[in-house]
C-alpha cells in the first residue's frame, strides 16, 4: 500500500479494520500483512507478518517420512502470532493524521459489527466455496457462518457482536488485543486445542520497520517490500531480465 498524506494513512486504517468484519477472508485481525510507506519523498516498509510463536519448531509440519502434515494450513497449528493490529497501530502512530483519534477510525468497524450489514454476493459466495467447508469443521466459526447448518444467504444482515466486543478493546491500544480478555481467550483456546501461541507470543509481538527494496527499470525508480515478502525480490528479478529485451518492438 502507498499513499502520501496522513489523512491517507488514517484512511487506509479504517478500510482494514473495516474488512476485517465486511470481508474476512482479504483483512483480518487475526492475520498480518506489509506496508510500504512514502510520506514527503521518503520510503518505508512495515513489516506486520504473523511470527512462529516459541514453541514451534522447523520440522513440525512433517510427519516421519517428510511429507507435509494437513496442520500446515488447516486447524489450531497452522495459525501465527496476528500482526495486523500492532502493523495498523505503527501505520497510525507514525504516519496518521492526528485530525482523527485511533478511537475513530474503529468507529466504522465497530459499528459495522454490532449493528450489521447486507450480506453481497462475494462474501455468500466465499463460504460455498473450499474455506466454508473448513470453516464447517468447527464450532464456533459454523455457528457464526453457517447459522442452522446453512451457508449464509444473499441479502441476510450479518451482525458480528463477539468481534465488535474485541473491535471495542483495541480501541484502547494494542494492549486491547496482545494482553487482557482478547488475549487470555486467544491463549485459552490454544492450550486446550493443542495449539502452540502463548501469552508470552502475544505480548512479545512487534511489527518491524524494515528498508524497503530499490531497483530500476527503464530509467524509473521503483520501491518494493523486501524478505520476508517475496514481491520485492521477484519483481527485480522479473524486471533485470526484461531489461535484456526489447519489448517495445514486440508491440
């Protein structure tokens, strides 16, 4: 994400968190993700990525004869310690407007939550598809999208209280998701499912400012996210080798 003024990143903040309840499957608080940053001509990259909590290990994703294991990408293991909350609260604090308090830009989401919305064909569709038959192996998240064992229909006004309860707490800080309530329940869960994320993985977290990959191409300057994002590193790979060809004479 690029933008140039704090009234912009402050805009940016409130979508996030605004589909984190309107579109669950792109933005969450429960996921991370990377920014990079250009305010008044300088650059940055934001690094919010979910981390390993300190129980994992390199090869617990394979089972004894090196082959990966379903835990890898379904179920209590295969989730990281969020970083979306902390990467949206270091956007803010360092390049928000300050015309709109951090309370305010939850306000939508909030509000969104506990009051609901019409539900539109992308979001009914998501859950016909392969997540809504994860979705259905447990409890909690079939209840909320699969109310009497039926995917959610067109039209239908979803309303998500437990999220705006969590939604409520963050609107203190950070602190509102990494420790108290949310937190002891995230911690909770995955002691009693096997899971391996602490409270000690929840309060530690951080989101790391990172120098942002540079390269040309054609005499244009382009900034990317570096490691651990791939996008960076393969589009100056795809860009040197295109540089070797004349790709304006191929039309």
């Amino acid at each position: 994400t690029t933008h140039t003024t704090g009234r912009s990143y402050s805009t940016a903040v409130a979508t996030a968190f605004a589909m984190a309840v309107a579109y669950p499957t792109a933005g969450n608080i429960g996921g991370g993700g990377f920014a990079v940053t250009r305010m008044k001509g300088k650059v940055d990259a934001l690094d919010f990525r979910e981390t390993a909590p300190a129980a994992a290990t390199r090869d617990m994703y394979l089972s004894p004869d090196g082959k990966p294991k379903p835990e890898a990408r379904e179920g209590i293991k295969s989730v990281g310690t969020p970083g979306s909350v902390a990467g949206l609260w270091e956007l803010f604090q360092k390049y928000g407007s300050k015309k709109k308090t951090w309370a305010e830009l939850l306000a939508p989401a909030i509000k969104l939550a506990e009051e609901g919305f019409p539900i539109d064909e992308g979001f009914a569709g998501t859950f016909e598809q392969q997540a809504g038959k994860r979705l259905q192996k447990h409890p909690v998240s079939a209840a909320l999208f699969f109310p009497n064992g039926q995917p959610l229909a067109k039209g239908t006004i979803f309303k998500n209280p437990e999220l705006a309860a969590v939604l409520k707490r963050i609107v203190k800080g950070p602190a509102g998701f990494y420790e108290g309530p949310t937190a002891e329940a995230m911690a909770k869960q995955m002691k009693e499912e096997g899971g391996l994320i602490t409270l000690a993985d929840l309060k530690g977290y951080k989101a790391k400012w990172r120098k942002p990959i540079e390269l040309t191409y054609r005499g244009h300057k382009i900034v990317s996210m570096p490691p651990p994002s791939s996008g960076g590193v393969t589009m100056a790979m795809i860009a040197h080798i295109l540089a070797g060809y004349d790709l304006k004479s191929k039309g």
